[in-house]
C-alpha cells in the first residue's frame, strides 16, 4: 500500500496542479493525506473540488494551522499514513505519469532499499556550472550527489540506482518502518536543511540504504508564496548549517566541511550581493553565522 503526503500552506493554486498531476498517475497512491496549515479554506475547496469524483483514491485531509511548519506537518502525514511505503512531495510540483509507478518498482526491485529520492526535470541549464561550484565546497559531511543528477540532460537512460545518503525531501519516498527508529528533528527549527538532516540520520542508522531513482521524475514550479527573500534565505541557510554541523561535530571530517562550506556560502551571498546590488544577502549570511554560532542544539 502506498500514502502520499503533501504538506501545503496558502497556495491552493499551486496544489490544485500538483494534485491533478496526482490524478493522472499510472499507478495510484492508495491514500492521499494533505497537511494543510492555511489560514483560510481556498486549499481544501480546490482539493476537495478535483478529487470528488476520483473513488480510488483515499482522501485524509487535515486542516490544522497549530502545525509547525514543515517538519511538524510531514509527522502528522507519517502518523496518519496507513500505507506500507510513505512518499512526500511538496504542493508547488508536476509530477510525470509514471513518478508513483517508478517508486513502487524500485522498492520491489531493490528490497533492502529503506528510502529514496528522484529528480527534478525543470532545473537550468545554467546550474551545470553551479553544480561545479557546489561540489566543489560541499566536501565531508555535506557531500551530496543528488544536484548533479538534477542537472543532468533526462533524456538520458540512467536505469541503475545511485547511493546517496542525502534525498530531497520533497521528491522523497520511505518505507514506514524506518519512522519506529528514526524521527524528524522538531526541535531545532530545521527547514532547508531538515531532508539531509533526516536522510543522513536514517543512513547511519540502518546503514548503506538510500538511494537516487533518476526514474522517479517531476517538474518543480516554486511558487512565491511562503519563499524567503535573499536575505532571510541566506540567514536561514547558514544557521542551520551550523545547527547541521554541531549535530555531527564528531562524524568525520566534519570540522573541516564546516568551515570550507561556510567560505562558499560566503562567496555565494557576495555574487548575490552583486547581482541584484544590495548588501543584503551578505547583511543576511553575517547574521546567519551569528545565530548559528549562539544557536543550541535540543538532541
């Protein structure tokens, strides 16, 4: 059996799309569950709207705006889900018709396979060079293939699996047990960093499980709604690098990512400084290290 979770907040437009997306799936998911955190019932009607006259699917709807943010609304999904596989995917998405069916094949294929992610089909070209860059200074603990496949022409055939010990959260797939050892960390407000931060606990966990379906396809249109600006996403970003980081001081090598890693985040917030000829993504990364650095971590 099969759940697909969507966590959603404020965008019913966005998770109309990607619900009808859902709808035409060659494989189904038994039961559909939204987390829906709105203020308002714009979501729910246009859920509820495109689904009534699909009897096959189970529709779990929760409305709740006490929920946290998206860790605490992927917990409630996993609480709910009565599926034997639990696929998460975010409301701003456009999945390809066969995205389900690859899941579940890979699972059966593979059955020592404990989690997966896939690929996003709509980057830009022009991340082949940020790809470069990326790699370049995300070393140790933060060594991550999945951008590179990301980046990748998808007309290629790539049928083998890739291990990785980071999946992207919203493109992600796991088989419920995994959630009676492991849980998501509500505690130290991770957003960015909360899919590695799970993946890579999972990896260590149970060891050598995680892998990269380049099979399980989908298009992300980010939506605007609920995005940071650059300055609050650098600050974002580089304190929960630390909090990332001060979880696996004692992994190896770590120390040494760290600090390469915050040089490049650096970098990365001048050439944004630059490009739209404000201080304030280098305002924003300067206050992110110092959150980060009084920043403790709840274990």
């Amino acid at each position: 059996m099969l759940t697909l979770v969507i966590p959603t907040k404020n965008r019913p437009n966005d998770i109309h799309k990607a619900i009808k997306s859902v709808l035409f799936q060659t494989k189904l998911p038994d039961e559909l569950i939204v987390v829906d955190q709105s203020k308002d019932n714009l979501s729910k009607l246009a859920i509820k709207k495109i689904i009534s006259n699909c009897q096959k699917i189970k529709l779990i709807y929760i409305h709740d705006t006490k929920i946290k943010g998206l860790v605490d609304a992927k917990r409630v999904g996993v609480e709910n889900a009565s599926g034997d596989i639990i696929c998460f995917i975010e409301d701003d998405v456009y999945l390809e018709p066969s995205y389900l069916k690859a899941i579940e094949f890979g699972f059966k294929k593979y059955p020592k396979m404990l989690g997966c992610c896939g690929v996003v089909t709509n980057q830009s070209k022009t991340l082949l060079l940020y790809s470069l860059l990326f790699h370049f200074f995300h070393i140790g603990i933060f060594a991550d293939p999945r951008v590179t496949f990301n980046c990748l022409p998808h007309k290629l055939n790539i049928k083998s699996l890739i291990p990785s010990d980071k999946l992207s959260g919203g493109i992600s797939a796991w088989k419920k047990n995994v959630f009676n050892s492991v849980s998501f960390d509500l505690y130290n407000n991770f957003h960015m960093f909360e899919d590695i931060d799970f993946s890579t606990r999972v990896a260590k966990h149970f060891g050598n499980c995680l892998y990269i379906n380049p099979n399980v396809r989908l298009a992300h249109y980010c939506s605007q709604t609920n995005r940071d600006v650059l300055d609050i996403r650098q600050r974002r970003k580089v304190r929960e690098c630390f909090t990332y980081y001060k979880k696996r001081k004692d992994w190896p090598s770590a120390r040494i990512s760290f600090y390469w890693l915050l040089i490049g985040m650096l970098l990365e917030a001048v050439f944004q400084s630059f490009s739209c000829v404000s201080l304030k993504p280098i305002h924003g990364y300067l206050l992110g290290l110092q959150d980060g650095y009084e920043k403790k971590i709840v274990s």
